[in-house]
C-alpha cells in the first residue's frame, strides 16, 4: 500500500490485514501505526524516486492499494508496472465531477460558481475534462490512464466524500471543536445552515477498499457515508459529543461578511454521492455513520490542539482556508451588528 500512514491508509491496511492479506504498508517515512497486526510489514518508500517503486514491488504483488495517486505521472507509473500487479486500488475525487453548466469544485469561488448536481450524485454524472491545471483536472487524468490499461491493469477508483476521522490534515470538524473549545457559545452559518458536503468516514472508505481488493475489476465507485447531514447538524452533533449548547445563527446565501458564516463545508447545493453502485458491484455496507463516528474524530482533534496554535497543528487548514476560518473579531463585530438590526 502507497501511503500507508495516512488518514485512510491507517485504517485500510487495518482492514486488509484483518481480512487475511499479507500487507507491505508504504510510506515516505517507513512508519507504522500502533494500532496495525504485529504481521504488518512497513517500509519506507518515496514514489517520485526513479525506479523506487519497481525495486519495492520486487516480484509483484497481488493488489496495490494507491492513497496518493495524484495525476498522469502517477498514472503511468503504476501502468508502467501492470504486469507486476495483479489488480489496482486507487483512490480518486468527486472533484472530478462537474455539472450541466460546466461548473465543479473548482469554479466555487467564481459568481454564481456553485456545482448544481443532481441528488444522489451518480458516477455517470460529466466530469471536468482532464489535464494539470488543478486538483480536479488532474485526478480525472489519473482516471482516464488507469481505465485506458484495461485487462492489462484491472483498477478500482473510488472518488472520495469529505474525509473525515482520526489523522486527516484537513479536518473539517476543527471549525466547531475548536470553537467549542475556546468557549464559543454563538455560531454563525452561512447559507441557512443547509449546505450537505458528504463525508466519508475513513472505516468506510477502508471497507471499500477491502471489498474492492477482493473483487478486482475496472470500475469507478463513489465512496460515502451512509448519511449526508447538513453543516447545522454537524455542528448539533459535535455539541453534543462535547456536553455543549450553542446558539446558532442561520443566514441564508452565502458569508455576510468577509468568511464569516463560512464554513469548510458550505456550498450553494447540496453534494450528496449516489452510493448504490458500490452495494451491488462489491457488496459494500457502511462500517459506521457520522454521528457514531465523531466521538474518536473529536478526542484526538482535541488532542492535536492541546497547547498549540491550530495553524501548528493543522498547517493545511491554514493553507486551505486561511486565517479568517477563525476570524472570531470578525464574528463579533457582525453578530454585535446583527443584534443591533433585531431590536
């Protein structure tokens, strides 16, 4: 497996292992997680030095699991390899997804650039047409080299929800834990509260995996939760795992002001993954809902923060959505605003 320590890598080589396979976890820096089968094989690896990929593969392998593949380069890396591998994993993105309009994740910040997609979303939905300019482009490149291998190279794409769980750089949760932890008793959330980003807890997406390394095949699969909740009943839920009341304020459209209201999963439309594709090509059943999973999700979120500064912690949230995602004098100042409007 190419990314064995990271957020989904953790639990599928958890989930490989259980099920009986003999497991070379991969990663930059070799390690292991405390939590894998004693029988568990780690191994440090850098995929972009020439040659490091077929010297580790040795002989082959029977599936490679690919938490990392990223875009045409990679693509061709692992074809290039194809007859000493079995069958592939690959983990994608509903990124690659665009709507009648042409708009995707990647026009949201253009006006009026929201995706409208149906709900569910299926896999046969358009996609943004392949190339290097951004993170969308470039998955649905990785795509279309894999599927073009054919029998040569059987893989298995799974375009992942909003990730979420122990491990992962880009916790969305941070923006009501945190909050919540430095005493926030007020929220604001902009469109309504309604907005619907589907997550994917990453027990679910190591199931997928497991199901997929069993029945290899080529074939595109959406991987979700079973549930999309609104970003209000995330927020609800995370109150409740930590004994909390707070008292939201619903806008409806987008921020008011500046990222205020804004939250990591806002959006115009909602973005609910169509999931029976993946019931009834590998028999997939979700391993755990968004609700039952945030008790773990909160703790070690909690723990990450624990004496420091969240942009220490969590430098891609930084990066991702900048200093306002905690603009809390920003916040203030509307809400002081907004209580003056409603005497």
């Amino acid at each position: 497996m190419l990314g064995a320590t990271g957020q989904i890598g953790r639990a599928a080589v958890r989930a490989l292992a259980a099920d009986g396979w003999e497991v070379t976890a991969a990663s930059r820096g070799g390690g292991r997680d405390e939590t894998w089968d004693a029988g568990v094989r780690a191994v440090a690896l850098d995929r972009d030095e020439e040659g490091a990929l077929g010297r580790a593969l040795g002989d082959g392998c029977d599936v490679l699991v690919d938490m990392v593949a990223f875009d045409g380069t990679h693509a061709r890396q692992l074809t290039g390899l194809a007859g000493r591998i079995g069958s592939a994993v690959v983990i994608s993105s509903g990124a690659v997804y665009e709507d009648g309009r042409g708009r995707s994740f990647d026009t949201q910040a253009e006006p009026d650039g929201f995706p409208r997609y149906p709900v569910p979303l299926p896999e046969s939905q358009a996609t943004v047409a392949p190339g290097d300019g951004t993170y969308g482009t470039r998955k649905i490149l990785l795509e279309r080299e894999l599927l073009a291998a054919g029998e040569a190279l059987p893989v298995t794409l799974l375009r992942a929800g909003a990730v979420h769980g122990p491990y992962c750089r880009t916790p969305r949760e941070l923006y009501v834990v945190k909050r919540l932890l430095d005493g926030r008793r007020r929220r604001v959330l902009a469109y309504g509260g309604e907005s619907r980003f589907h997550p994917v807890h990453v027990s679910n997406a190591a199931e997928l995996i497991r199901l997929a390394a069993g029945n290899p095949g080529s074939r595109v699969l959406n991987a979700a939760d079973p549930e999309a909740p609104t970003v209000a009943e995330i927020a609800s839920a995370i109150d409740a795992v930590l004994g909390r009341e707070t008292e939201t304020v619903l806008v409806d459209g987008p921020a008011p002001e500046g990222q205020v209201g804004e939250t990591p999963w806002s959006g115009a439309h909602p973005v609910v993954y169509d999931m029976t594709a993946a019931g009834e090509q590998l028999g997939y059943r979700p391993v755990t809902g968004y609700a039952e999973s945030l008790p773990e999700t909160v703790e070690w979120l909690a723990g990450e923060l624990s004496g420091r500064d969240w942009r220490e912690a969590f430098p891609k949230m930084l990066k991702n959505y900048g200093e306002g995602l905690f603009d809390y004098a920003a916040e203030d100042t509307w809400l002081a605003a907004y209580d003056r409007g409603r005497r």
